[in-house]
C-alpha cells in the first residue's frame, strides 16, 4: 500500500514538474535537421489577368538528415506580390508541400519563399502584364495558284508566302509564335529561304512568311505550315498550288493581227499588233514575266517594231494569255501582204526568228467595165458568138494606199470569166492585184457572154437583158460591182 502512494506521488511530481518546464517556455521548436532539398514553380512566368486563370504551381521538397522525406510536416509561404493559396501545406508521402502563386492585379517580378523551421528557399516568378493568346487556327494568305519561274528563265524567281494566326473569335494572334513552314514535295532544287526544304520564323502581328525559292526543274510544290497551341497540340495548314512553272524557251510561234485591225497612223502608216508564243520542249507556256525583245532583223525602212515586251503582258484589249508576249508592228500600207521577218530574244539571251505576212487594213475595191454594153447586130456569123468585156480593179487599203499581191474573187450573173492575167492564179474565178501601166494595185479581168444570154429581140426593140460582175475580197467585207448590158437586135 506504502508502495503503491509512493508511485502515484512521484508520477504526480513528474507531471507537474513537466507542467512547469513548459508554461515557463513558450518557443516553436525548430525540427533537427530538416533541409528544403528542391523548390520549382511552374511556370516561371504567369499573366497579370486579376483573376484565376493563370497561376503558377509552387513545390517544395523536405528531407531529414538521412535524406529521407518528411511526411506531415508543415511549410509555410510567404511572397512580396500577388498571393499564394494556401499559406501553408503540409507535405505528402513524398516529402513535397505544394501551394499556388496568384498575380492578384500585380505586375513584375515576386520572390516566393518556401520556410520550415530555420530553413528557407527563394524561387522568382515573373508577372507580365499580358495574358497568353492560344492560337486557334492558322491559313495561307493567298489561296489562289502562285507560280515561279524556273531559276534563269528571266521570271519571278521567289515568292513570299504569309501565313496567318487566328484565336478561337477570329482574330490575328498579336504575341510572337514560332511558326514552321515545310515543303512537303517541291521539284529538286525548289528551297525555303535558301535553307532547304525546311525553316521556322517567328510570327509578327499574327503573321509569319518565308520566301519560296525555285531550282532548275518545274512541277507542283506542296507547303505546311505549322504551329503549337499552349497546351502544345500542333495546328497546320497546307497549300498545294504552287507551281514552278515551266523551264527555258525552246519554240516559238509569231502571230500578226486580222485584216482591218490595224489602227490608222496617217501618212500611209498602219500600227497592229503582233504576238510571240512562247512554249518549253514539254510543250508548256514559258513562264509569266520572261522579258522578250522583239526586232526585224531586215531593218527595213517602212516598218518598225515595239522592242520591249514580257510573256502574259496585255494585249489591246486588256486581256493575256499563257507563254505569250504581245507587242506591235507599225508598217506602210503599200508594203501590204508583203512577208517580214520577224526576231525576238528571251532574256537568257535566246533568239529565235520567223515571218509574218502583213495584213490589209480596211480595203476597198475601185471596178470599172470597158465596155459597159454588148450589142448582137445579126446572128452569130458574121457576128461573134461571144463578146467580152474588160473588168479594172483597183484595190485600195483605208488611207487610200494600192495593195499588190491581194487575191480578188470574181463572180458574175451572166457570162463566165476568162483566164486571168499574168500572174496566173490557176483560177478563171479569181485575179491578183500588180502593176498594170506603172499603177499599183490593179488587174483586169475579160469576162465573155453568149448571144444567146439575150432574149430574142421583138422588133422594134431589141432583146436586152443585164448581167452583174462582183469583186470581192474574200474573208472581208470589200466589194463592188459593175453591171453589163446586152442587146441583142436580131433573131
């Protein structure tokens, strides 16, 4: 019984001695040897939006002595801006305590500090001052088909091509995006930025853009472009209608316009206007923008051509056409129908020469008949069975200038043709304009009726009938004609 007292005085003592040790120190015991073996905030950098929607992720690693993780233990956190939620975390099985970093409206650069007893760590976040934009979507600001020219044809060699970065409303992303563009096929030699088939750039006001540089060969190129969303999801876009287009001059066709599609330069002079197709050895049209340099070669004195021209230039009504170079021919009018040789050089230094026949402009047919009548005095013998007259032709362009070397057609209601003159045409239908009596510009033609194309002639009057003869130059509207009148005074 003594014993049991005495046990349960001593126990009393011991409590009451503890009691007193500890209401008399009222200090936080430090943890022995506790050490912060890591701190991270993720990310560095967060946007000063006044809300929650950007935040950075602070963790903080405790170990003991024995470089063991503590479990359970409180870390507290404390920063000079912005806020942190919560101020304090206890850390989990793995040794780590994590909290969150607000902005709060704040602006600049805040040091975080992590504190378990004596220890303490620093790490810096950085508020900017404007919140992330994700890009949505991203396009080719040119949707149509581009085309280069092969390197050394004389054409566009390069062109720049600009993509766009859209948010999710539509508009442009203003933050700079690293954008990559990629030539997915390109003809051998076809490069980006004289890097290869492959570079990036840095977008500027929601726009990136390289340069698209041809090699030696022609064909399709395919190009993407490409970007990461914040969350690191890849957007891209593709075009295929890029086109190198095709390589050297290798044939060349001259043209000339139409009949009475000249302009009227007085003093006899004509302008009209002439055209060079311009195609590769595969038979495609030579690249839009290869400067062609038209000349004649003759050098004659009444004509002249309009050097400097491009393939796909207008023409004079507004329009162009593919691989074709247009230009005009100023020439005199007597000189119609005459052949020209025609040279254009590329601008490789290629030449290449043809001919062209000049057209007439606005032609008109002067026709007189001697004689204009034919009389049948008594029957055929001693009078002739047939008699003729003689059609004159003058053909004449729209400034009044003769034009030789021009076919005439010839028809008539009663009678037929005679063979012509020389120079034969090889067609009693037809007739070609020359000197006749030092004159430019004339033919005759004999054009022979029978007697018995008159009716029979009723006394007093003679039979009398007509016969009309047209000229015409055939693919215009000139023509004339002349009527003769028979009479015929016996049966």
């Amino acid at each position: 019984m003594k014993y049991t007292k005495l046990i349960l005085l001593l126990s009393i003592a011991i409590i009451l001695t503890g009691l007193l040790l500890t209401a008399c120190d009222n200090r936080i015991v430090d943890p022995l040897n506790y050490t912060i073996a890591d701190m991270t905030v993720n990310p560095n950098v967060i946007y000063s939006d006044s809300d929650e929607t950007t935040f950075s992720t602070i963790k903080v690693m405790i170990k003991d002595d024995e470089n063991y993780a503590v479990f359970g233990q409180i870390v507290q956190f404390r920063s000079d801006m912005g806020f942190l939620q919560p101020a304090e975390a206890a850390t989990d099985s793995s040794g780590i305590a994590t909290v969150k970093f607000h902005d709060n409206g704040a602006f600049g650069a805040a040091t975080i500090e992590a504190i378990i007893g004596s220890v303490s760590e620093t790490r810096q976040v950085y508020i900017d001052g404007v919140p992330p934009q994700d890009v949505s979507s991203i396009g080719f600001d040119v949707s149509e088909q581009i085309e280069i020219s092969v390197q050394g044809t004389g054409g566009t060699e390069s062109f720049e091509l600009v993509a766009s970065l859209y948010d999710n409303s539509g508009q442009l992303i203003t933050q700079p995006k690293n954008v990559v563009f990629e030539l997915l096929y390109a003809p051998e030699g076809t490069n980006i930025n004289d890097v290869g088939l492959l570079d990036s750039t840095y977008s500027v006001g929601g726009k990136a853009s390289v340069n698209i540089n041809s090699g030696a060969h022609s064909g399709i190129v395919t190009c993407r472009v490409s970007t990461q969303t914040l969350a690191g999801a890849t957007i891209s876009s593709t075009k295929s209608n890029i086109v190198v287009a095709s390589g050297f001059t290798h044939t060349v066709q001259f043209s000339i316009g139409g009949h009475s599609s000249g302009v009227d330069m007085g003093s006899g002079m004509w302008k009209v206007q002439i055209s060079a197709l311009l195609n590769d050895i595969e038979g495609n049209p030579v690249a839009s923008g290869t400067h062609v340099f038209f000349s004649l070669p003759d050098e004659p004195e009444w004509a002249s051509a309009v050097a400097s021209a491009y393939v796909n230039n207008q023409n004079a009504q507004g329009d162009s056409l593919a691989g074709v170079a247009y230009s005009y021919l100023n020439y005199h009018g007597t000189h119609t129908n005459d052949v020209i040789n025609i040279r254009i050089e590329t601008g490789v230094g290629d030449i290449f020469e043809g001919e062209l026949i000049l057209p007439i402009q606005n032609p008109a047919i002067d026709i007189v008949a001697i004689p204009l009548h034919i009389d049948w005095w008594g029957i055929p013998d001693p009078t002739p069975e047939y008699q003729s007259t003689e059609i004159r032709i003058t053909v004449l362009d729209g400034q009044n200038n003769p034009i030789d070397n021009q076919i005439v057609v010839f028809s008539t209601t009663l009678g037929d043709p005679l063979e012509p003159y020389p120079p034969d045409t090889g067609d009693p239908y037809t007739g070609l304009t020359g000197i006749v009596n030092a004159e430019h510009g004339r033919l005759s033609k004999e054009v022979e009726f029978f007697y018995m194309e008159c009716p029979v002639p009723i006394p007093p009057n003679p039979g009398t009938t007509t016969g009309t003869i047209t000229a015409q130059i055939l693919g215009t509207d000139a023509t004339n004609q002349v009527t003769i009148t028979l009479k015929r005074y016996e049966d």
